[in-house]
C-alpha cells in the first residue's frame, strides 16, 4: 500500500488496514513494560504529594525517582471481575493508552552525583534504573541532534521510545496511529511534572534516529526513539533549524561508538511481522541533519463564524497535582448527566490551548479546539469552535446533534447524550508533508496527544472526567464543523462530564 494511502485509511478507514481475520493471541500477549535482565538501582517508594523544590541543586537520584514514577510509574491496580482473579487485573499509570497497552518506553541519560553518568533505561516494574551504557555522551547527542540546543548545562536528558510489537499484537496497523498519540500524552504528562518542580523540559522531535538508538541499544525497526527532552535547571539555549550547522549523518556518529545489545524480556514467544508500520517508520527516520528543517507555521482556518461569546476567566484549582492526576479516568460507560458552567468550560479551553513551549513559537498554531456543547449554562446547543486569542466561543451551527454524534460512534460504549459537552482538536494529519514527509504525521499526532493529556487533568481538576476516542466516524463528524474542501479533520474525540464509578475495585500503589 502506498504510504499516502495508508496514511489516509489510518485517519479515515482504519478497518480497511487490519484484516478481517485478525485475532489477537492473549496467551502471547506481550508485558506493558520492558524488563532487562540486568542489575537495578531501586528507586525510592515514598514519593512525596508535593513535588515543588525550594533549592536549584542538581536533582538526587530519589527526586529523579519521583519525577519518573508522576510521569510514566505504576499508580493503580484495577480489578476487572467479580470475585476478584488474580489473572483479571491490569496496571494503570497516571497517562491514559490505548487498550492499556503502553507501547513506550523511557530511557535517560544521566549526569548527577549519586550513580555513574551514562544510560539509563526506566524499569517500570520494579521503579528502578538499569544502567546501559555509562560514560559522558554530551558532545554525541548535540550532534545526534544537529546542535538545537547546548546539553553541557542539562542534568537529565529524557527519550520516549515506542515498542512496535506492544499494541500492535492487538491493534495490527491501526497501533501506528496509537503509539504517536500515546506517545504525545506521555509527553503531556512529562512537561505538567517538570512544571510542577520546576524542571525547563524542551522537546524535540526532529534527531538522528538511528544514532539515538544506537546510543540507547535499541534496534530501530523493534523499538525507535520518538522524542528527545533534555531537562535543565534554567532555561535552555535553543537554535533554529534554518541556522545551517555542519551536516552529520547516523553512520557517522554510530562508528563512533562500540554497539551495545542487553537481554530483555517482554513474554511473547512469537513475534509477528508488521511490514506496513516498519515500511513507514523507516520513510520516517531521519537520517542526516540535511534532512531537519523548521516546520511552517501553519495556522487552522477560521471556522464559520455565525455568532460570538466571550468566555469568562477561568477558574483556579485547589487540589494538588497528586490529586489531579489520581482523579483523573476515563469514565466510558459510567459518565452520568450533568452540566457545566461557562468558568468551567472557560478553565478547560484556555489552559487547554495556552502556549508554554517557548522554543517552539507556533507549535500548536495548526491545531484548532472544537466541540459539540449541550449542556452549558446560557450557551446554546451547538457546533463551536474556540479561539484561544479572544477568549471566545464562535458558533458554526447551532442545534441538538446528540444523535448525529452518537451514530458516528463504531463502538457505542458511551452514552454521549450523558456527556455535557464533546471536544475534538481539529488539525491537518499531514501538515508540512512536503518537508518532513512521512514523519509529519507521528509528529502531529504527538502534538495533538499533549493536548489531549493536558485537557485530561484540567478536566480532572474541575472533578470532570474525559474519555479520548478514535472510535467514530471523522468524516461523518468533520461534516458538522463544515470541514468540506479543507486538509482538516478531527484529529480524536473527548467528551467531558460528571461521572460516577461503577463495578470495579482498584487500589492505590503509591507508597
């Protein structure tokens, strides 16, 4: 298949690239993490409600540990039955994934005091390091990615990995799509802890991505590096990709350094081929820094505009950052009738869309938020599209569209006519197609999974929760926003409501 075409199917007809036949091996199942066989370093288990630091010292290695477990650690054991079977149970992190797969992996590269300097791989299920390769890699990874940004003064540099086979044994080639996404709410999570400490986390999602993995052991059609976040302690130098550097290629930087393969397991006995997803990650990979280029600021078309409302300030949360992210669900069938207020409604679309990624100036300019209103108080039933630089609610067309919305659904689990208000952000999957390829599209699908978790908490710190979806019919719904003749789609769907937990039993694994 073409790669345009698969690309177009996965945002569109994504029953159309997983066969009819496909069954998923539960017996074969892969783990939701990667376990090497290797020393550890444990990681403190009494992790603090509060994150925020007085001192500007370079973080400890428990404080490391802290930012890791808010970030990407086990938080919640939820049993799926009744009586309670050990087998009928799965753990759950702060961030949602589809299918509670989790297909990433975290690998850091660390300079502190307490642990040699080197590479790091994040053990989820023992809350502990492995050590990979140990050493300084400054002067390796500014090359790997085409001097951005000076990593002398970072303390910590974070890689987000995607493990193909981790959801694709369920997903087949519809985990593409799903791994950006997952990918993006994993770094919404990161950029909402550092913030809360405060850590300056800038992220780049343009490298050489078979240096990087050679850096990290990593074999690039199994596992590859995403995105790449150096942390700091004060603001980090950046440098625009339109300023030329001298051109570096991954075999260049690879020779340089001795290969590196630790055992691992991950419980499948049987690994299947996925030629479509290995086919277009490898058109992804960026090979020499020629290939880096600065993404053009696109901004999304103005919406039809039949009638304006100006929102009011948003509202300001009492509960910690533990709270938010421990409250935070996503409700499915158990979302209940109820209403939003215009300050709350007003909380989530601003916070939502507020721009805090000053390295990137326009990074979210070509995603637009929109969404479906039914019961907000003295806003009437409508299709609305916000506009982050007024403030304000603009009407596209008014009207009850519950039915519309409900019957978009390929998977009817929800009771969207229980859900105030249903959200989408509105983007095109493939802007700046013609300069970075293949690769535009896990990138925009990473922007759009940092909304999507920023969105989460701030409805979490209202007391609402919200369900992501991919479940629907995007033409079908892109036809209400009148989308017709635009590159514009709805990227996911969110409703957000009151909700009440039903039928199941879960516990808390923090310490």
């Amino acid at each position: 298949m073409h790669l345009h075409t698969f690309l177009s199917h996965l945002q569109h007809h994504p029953e159309t690239i997983r066969p009819s036949d496909w069954e998923v091996n539960w017996n074969d199942a892969p783990l939701p993490f990667k376990q090497y066989i290797l020393p550890k370093i444990a990681l403190s288990m009494e992790i603090p409600l509060d994150l925020k630091r007085e001192s500007s010292h370079i973080p400890t290695i428990d404080e490391i540990g802290y930012f890791l477990w808010y970030i990407y650690g086990l938080t919640k054991i939820i049993h799926t039955s009744y009586p309670i079977k050990e087998e009928q149970y799965t753990l759950r992190r702060f961030v949602p994934s589809g299918g509670a797969l989790y297909p990433n992996e975290l690998y850091l590269y660390l300079k502190t005091k307490d642990i040699p300097n080197g590479i790091y791989h994040y053990d989820v299920s023992h809350h502990a390091l492995v050590l990979l390769r140990e050493g300084n890699f400054d002067s390796f990874l500014a090359e790997a990615l085409g001097y951005q940004c000076d990593i002398s003064p970072c303390f910590a540099t974070v890689f987000v990995s995607v493990f193909f086979w981790k959801n694709f044994f369920k997903y087949h080639n519809f985990s593409y799509r799903l791994q950006g996404l997952d990918s993006g709410v994993l770094l919404g999570q990161l950029l909402e802890v550092a913030k809360q400490i405060p850590y300056q986390a800038t992220i780049y999602d343009q490298f050489l991505d078979e240096a990087i993995n050679h850096l990290l052991g990593l074999s690039t059609n199994q596992e590859s590096t995403y995105a790449v976040i150096p942390l700091s302690l004060t603001p980090q130098k950046t440098h625009h990709l339109s300023i030329k550097q001298e051109h570096i290629t991954s075999h260049e930087l690879c020779v340089s350094l001795p290969k590196i393969k630790h055992p691992y397991q991950m419980n499948s006995k049987k690994i299947l081929p996925y030629p479509e997803v290995e086919k277009i990650h490898l058109s992804s990979i960026q090979t020499t820094t020629e290939n880096f280029c600065d993404s053009k600021s696109i901004c999304s078309p103005i919406l039809h505009r039949n009638k304006c409302i100006t929102l009011p300030p948003n509202q300001t949360s009492s509960l910690s950052f533990y709270t938010i992210c421990q409250n935070r669900t996503s409700p499915g069938q158990d979302f209940r009738f109820g209403s939003i207020s215009q300050p709350q409604l007003a909380t989530l679309l601003q916070k939502t869309m507020e721009h805090d990624l000053h390295h990137l100036e326009h990074y979210f300019s070509d995603l637009k938020l929109a969404g479906y209103l039914h019961q907000v108080d003295e806003v009437p039933k409508g299709m609305y599209t916000y506009d982050v630089q007024t403030h304000s609610l603009h009407l596209i067309q008014e009207g009850n569209f519950h039915v519309h919305l409900q019957q978009c659904l390929t998977d009817a689990h929800i009771n969207l006519f229980q859900t105030p208000i249903c959200l989408h952000i509105i983007g095109d999957p493939i802007a700046n197609q013609e300069t970075l390829g293949p690769r535009s599209y896990r990138m925009q699908q990473m922007k759009t999974g940092i909304l999507v978790q920023r969105l989460l908490l701030i409805a979490s710190s209202l007391g609402f929760g919200g369900h992501p979806l991919l479940g629907y019919d995007a033409k079908s719904v892109d036809q209400l926003y009148q989308l017709d003749g635009t590159k514009q789609t709805s990227l996911i769907q969110i409703p957000i409501g009151p909700f009440q937990r039903y039928g199941q039993y879960e516990g808390s694994l923090h310490a």
